[in-house]
C-alpha cells in the first residue's frame, strides 16, 4: 500500500501521520506549508493542488488517496472567493489527478456541516441528503458529489467521511454531541483505507458520544468501531455559554446562525 495524504501539514494530517506511521509501504506526505522532515517510510512534497499538474504529480505511484485539503471553518465562515480555489478546484484536481495516475481509491474528509441544517431531533444516516450550513459545507457537498461521480463514471473507490468536531477534548455544549478525538480519527481513516472492495459510501466520523446526532447503521462491514466518549467531559460544561434559541435547533448550532435572515419556522 503506498497512501498519499494531501493537507498532511493540517490538525487531522498530523494525527493521520503520527497514527499511521509504518503502516504501509509509503505515506506520501502532501501540503503548501512547510512540514517536518521525513522519518522511516515517509516522503514529503510541497505541492499547491490548485495546479493540476502539481495534483496529477502528488498522485503517481499511489495506491490510495486521503484529500484533507480545504479552508476550515474556524474560526468563521470565509469568503467564497477564498473557498473556491482550495476547497472546489483543488478537490476536483486531486480527484482528476488520481484518475489519471490510476489510483483506485479515494477517501475524502468531508464534514458534518453537510448536514448542518437537519434539525436536533433528528439523527442523520449515511443516506441523509445534503442541507449545509454554510458555504464551507456547500463545499463538501460538492467534494460529495464529486466523489459520487468519479465512483459511478471512473470506477473508482470513494469514501466520504462526514467529520464531526475534532478536538483533543470537547469545547463547548454542542461537541458533546459532535466531538470526534484524534484516536478515532486515526482508526476511522485506516479503516476506509483498508476495507474490503467498496464502490461508494458516506459515514460520520464521531465518537462514541451519548446524544450524538448521526448514525452509521448499515455499515457494519466498514469496522469502524468508536472508542472514546465524550460523556467524561460533560462536567466541564456546566459553565460553558449556552446556546441561543435559533443554534439548538439544528445539527450546525451556531454556524447556522452565520448571517442567518430566513425564518426557522420554514425549515422542516
């Protein structure tokens, strides 16, 4: 298995790298910033994935692709103008470049903000249609549908891994619900690297957390089984600022409130 990992310099980068460590034969280590040098089966390249080239490049001799790549969310919304040359371009240029390197499987960080406007009583499975909170989630939306089409049209294996909060510990009320730590991070990754065959499938990356707001029923096979809870942290949130009446309604909380002028009344 040679693995290459785009946004390898980024938080979940980091913890794939450490995590990840001499488990395969190369982890190609991907990213415009400036990372550590290389240890023990590791090979470090400073590749903008807005060009095409540099994707197409970053991708030969790959087995299976990791696309971190993308303008966070924190600590507020960006500008589209910002999103699109990371965040849409170089998502379709990683997935182009893999095609065209003949890699056979991508497994793509999308986000729990796809979903962010599903309302809190309701728990999103992997079929969940798309309802983003904010341009960043119309983002991964598009990386979804992307992937959607490169399995269907390519034949390739594509899994899109709705992330939930990632923390080394829960900051606020919400992420009791959303937290994901870095050890299930890490497993929730490999898995999707080494799974049988698949041809596509979303799942959520969350941890095992009392009240979490998604489920992974029906896959099973995949193996991704949890192992922190984020239940031990609830103390600490006793004096956390409590949501507005608008933020706990939806999956989202208070990024659906980012220049928020609709009415919630209409939002089934």
């Amino acid at each position: 298995m040679k693995l290459l990992i785009t946004g390898a310099a980024g938080h979940i980068g980091r913890a794939l790298r450490g995590g990840l460590a001499d488990r395969y034969d190369l982890i190609r280590l991907a990213d415009i910033a400036a990372q550590s040098p290389a240890g023990p089966g590791e090979e470090c390249i400073r590749a903008d994935l807005a060009d095409i080239n540099a994707a197409i490049t970053a991708c030969e001799g790959i087995d299976c692709v990791v696309h971190l790549v993308g303008i966070p969310l924190e600590p507020a919304e960006n500008a589209w103008e910002q999103l699109l040359p990371v965040n849409i371009v170089s998502t379709y240029n990683v997935f182009e470049g893999a095609r065209r390197a003949g890699v056979r499987r991508i497994v793509y960080a999308s986000s729990n903000h796809v979903v962010g406007f599903y309302r809190r009583e309701q728990v999103a499975g992997p079929d969940a249609l798309p309802r983003p909170d904010t341009l960043y989630g119309v983002s991964k939306v598009f990386g979804e549908a992307l992937g959607r089409l490169y399995a269907d049209k390519h034949g390739m294996s594509v899994a899109c891994l709705r992330i939930g909060s990632f923390r080394q510990a829960p900051e606020d009320r919400r992420q009791l619900a959303t937290w994901i730590s870095p050890g299930d991070t890490v497993q929730l990754f490999q898995r999707a690297i080494e799974a049988p065959d698949f041809h596509f499938f979303t799942a959520y990356g969350v941890s095992d957390n009392e009240g979490t707001l998604w489920s992974n029923e029906g896959l099973e096979w995949f193996g991704y089984a949890p192992q922190d809870r984020s239940d031990p942290n609830a103390p600490a949130m006793r004096n956390a600022p409590k949501e507005t009446s608008l933020s706990k309604m939806f999956h989202g909380g208070s990024y659906c409130e980012q220049g928020f002028t609709g009415d919630p009344a209409r939002i089934d």
